[in-house]
C-alpha cells in the first residue's frame, strides 16, 4: 500500500493506493473541526486500502482557505463543489463503483451533494451523520433526504448527541435508495471506537451494493 500528497484540480489531501487494487474508490473528507488527517479518517483509509479500495482522504474548500475555525453556511455550496471535484479526481483511477463519504459536516456535505447531483457516486459512507445540533431535535437536517437516491450507509454512535439510533432509523425512512445503519455501541460523535472496523464498515458497504467479491 502506498501513500501520497494529493493536489490537483482544488482537491488537496492523501491518496491512498491498495498494492491489490479492484475494489473501487473512496473520496473520504472530515467534520466541520478537522481536516483529512483526522485519526479516524487515516485509520479508515488504510485499513480500506488494504482491501483493496483505493482511498483519497481530502480537505473540503472551507478547510484549504483557513488552517482553523468552522466552516460557515455561506461556503456550503462551495465545499459540495469539492465534493464533487473530489470524486471526479478518483473516478478515472480505479475499476468499480465509486463511493464519497464524509464524517460529520463532511458526510453531510457529502450526501447533499449527491441528491443535488445523480449520478456522482455509486454509494455513500456517513459517518456520526449529524442529524441535528445536539439538544436541539426540531433543527432538523434531514429535508433533502427524499432526493437522495444512492444507497447510503450510517455508522452511527450510539452515544451521538447529534442524533440518537432511534432518531437516525427514522430520519432514513424518508430516502428511497437502499439505507443501512451500523451502529457503534458506546460511541460518541467522534466514532473512535470505530477506527479499527474498516473491514466491517467495507463489508457492509459492498452488500449494500451488492457488489461483494
């Protein structure tokens, strides 16, 4: 397995390439508090690419323009545009389906992106999904979810402020691709407890799709 700087197109962060290529490839981003070096997103990718997947673990617009602070509503639409340019960067890379996720603000990013534009990848990974802010239920951030049409895996704390399991199982209702939800016992919104379960969480994606070798 190798590791890269990638920075081509706006699209800056890691490549990360399986030394058995085949599965597919990964555009993987980070929460609003982060970057692509977030410990869960480098543990995630190499373990994903040890299986075979190739993986790019990048930084959103919002990050690459300050080192620090939060993204803000007035740049969302600017970081789904680097969303979309990251998985058009892996998309000529590798055989397969393409997937994109993103943790936190980076998923959701990510799953607006691809119900305001079909086609842009084959599955998506969701990760500690924020459904809302925590201790504010009403705030809901769930109205595009009946255009999203790609299949969509949440793994989902079960300890996450942001959104309880029960919350999450009903909020998914409304999608009508294919959901699954894997959930994380004792969990919080940083998912660590899942740093180390790449292969389950690639597991459950390719029989989301099907697509299991």
């Amino acid at each position: 397995m190798m590791e890269e700087t990638f920075n081509s197109g706006g699209v800056r962060g890691v490549m990360h390439r399986p030394e058995k290529p085949g599965g597919g490839a990964l555009a993987l981003t980070h929460g609003a508090g982060s970057n692509s070096n977030a410990p869960l997103l480098v543990s995630l990718a190499r373990g994903f690419a040890g299986a075979g997947l190739l993986v790019l673990r990048y930084d959103l617009p919002f990050r690459q323009l300050r080192a620090g602070g939060s993204p803000h509503p007035s740049g969302a639409a600017r970081d789904r545009d680097g969303v979309a340019q990251a998985v058009a960067a892996i998309r000529a890379l590798a055989p397969g389906p393409i997937y994109a996720g993103g943790h936190s603000y980076g998923g959701r990013q990510t799953a607006m992106a691809a119900a305001e534009r079909p086609g842009l990848a084959d599955a998506l990974l969701l990760l500690s999904y924020p459904l809302h802010p925590p201790a504010k239920p009403e705030q809901k951030r769930t109205g595009y979810f009946p255009d999203l049409r790609v299949p969509a895996l949440f793994v989902h704390g079960a300890k996450d402020p942001f959104g309880t399991p029960e919350e999450l199982r009903v909020a998914i209702a409304a999608i009508p691709a294919r959901t699954d939800v894997l959930l994380v016992e004792g969990a919080g919104h940083d998912l660590k407890k899942a740093a180390s379960s790449a292969l389950l969480i690639w597991s459950r994606l390719q029989d989301l799709l099907g697509s299991r070798q």
